[in-house]
C-alpha cells in the first residue's frame, strides 16, 4: 500500500508514549498500534483529526504517499 503512516516518528518527536496517547484520545492501545504499525486499512477523519490535536501537527505529519512499497510493508 503506498500511504504510510507516520505516526511513531511523530509520537516521538513529541515524545509521548501509545499508552499516554491512547488515553487522551480515549481509544485502545491495540487500535492505537494496529494504526502506528502501518496496518490499518482505514482511518477515520475524526481519530486523525484527535491525533492532530494531541500531537500538536498537520495530517500530512501523519501519512505519506509513496509509489514504492517500503520493505517492512511488503
């Protein structure tokens, strides 16, 4: 899939952790995770919106398009 999400990169700039993030967006850690480990197959305006909020940035911070599929993905 070529949309990357990066989400770990910008949790850590901010520094802040799954758990804490999960927390004050008021969602689990796991769908948290199934998003920053690039396996989601969706995401919601209204969670990317949150975690734009939360983060402190922009969604394109968030997801990246690429014509190449990164090795980790394949």
């Amino acid at each position: 899939m070529p949309i990357i999400v990066n989400l770990d990169v910008m949790m850590a700039k901010r520094k802040v952790g799954l758990m804490d993030l999960a927390e004050r967006m008021n969602i689990t850690p796991a769908n948290l995770s199934i998003l920053k480990n690039n396996k989601a197959k969706a995401v919601r305006f209204s969670t990317l919106e949150q975690i734009c909020r939360e983060l402190n940035c922009q969604p394109g911070d968030i997801l990246e398009y690429s014509e190449e599929t990164p090795d980790f993905m394949k």
